[in-house]
C-alpha cells in the first residue's frame, strides 16, 4: 500500500484556514454584539439619569410645599384666636410625633429580618455534592 497525499488545490481552503476563518467572524461578531450593548446600555443609561434626577427634582420641590403648608397650617390655627408662636409649636410637635411613629414603624420592620435560614444550609451542602461527584 503506497501512501496517498492529499490533493488540493489553490481553490479550496484548508480545514486550518476554515477554522481561523470562522474563529476570525465569531470573534467579530462577539464584538459587534458588544458594541451594539454598549450603545443600547449607554441610552438606557442617560434616560435612566434624567429620569432619576427628575424624581430627586420632585422630591426637592416637595420638600419646599411641605415648608409652606406647614406655616399655612399655623396660621389656620392662630386663627382660632391662639398666638402664632403656639401655633407653630403644635405644627413642630405634629410633626415630631408623626417621625415617632415612622421609626417605631421601623424599629418593628427591621425586628423582622431574619437571615436566610434555608439558603445557608443548601450552601452548606453544596460543597459535600461536589465531593461525591
């Protein structure tokens, strides 16, 4: 039995140059996908920007209206004939007693955070079924 070379000719590309080929557009088409998710995430992202200072703006101008109610609350007060100053003391202690109940509020829900429990024990057997396999 006489060995045969292969017979190739210039038209047909090696398996070689097949593989660098399609590793050559795989890699290419990665990147592509890469920048088309850079490009998608970076519009995502300025949207979600604005759209986070916008609520920070909100919440800024809230803020300011609460200040006017609460002197427009004194002043509905005084007009039962008690003096101004008072009138302002009874709007700060409404306010104090409602910052009361907001951290009794969270004292109680922060009570209720418990680790968990059945997440830790399945790590805990995670590496014991890794030793078995």
């Amino acid at each position: 039995m006489a060995h045969r070379e292969a017979v190739t000719t210039e038209s047909e590309p090696t398996v070689g140059a097949l593989v660098a080929d399609a590793s050559r557009d795989i890699s290419a088409l990665i990147q592509s996908e890469i920048r088309l998710a850079k490009a998608e995430l970076s519009v995502s992202v300025k949207a979600g920007g604005i759209g986070v200072a916008l609520f920070a703006l909100a919440g800024f101008v809230l803020l300011l209206s609460l200040i006017f109610v609460s002197v427009a609350v004194a002043y509905f007060i005084a007009m039962t004939g008690l003096d101004l100053a008072w009138c302002f003391l009874i709007v700060f202690g409404g306010y104090v007693l409602f910052a009361l109940l907001l951290v009794i509020l969270g004292v109680l829900y922060v009570k209720k955070v418990r680790a968990p429990k059945r997440a830790i024990a399945q790590a805990k057997q995670f590496p014991s079924a890794l030793k078995r396999s």
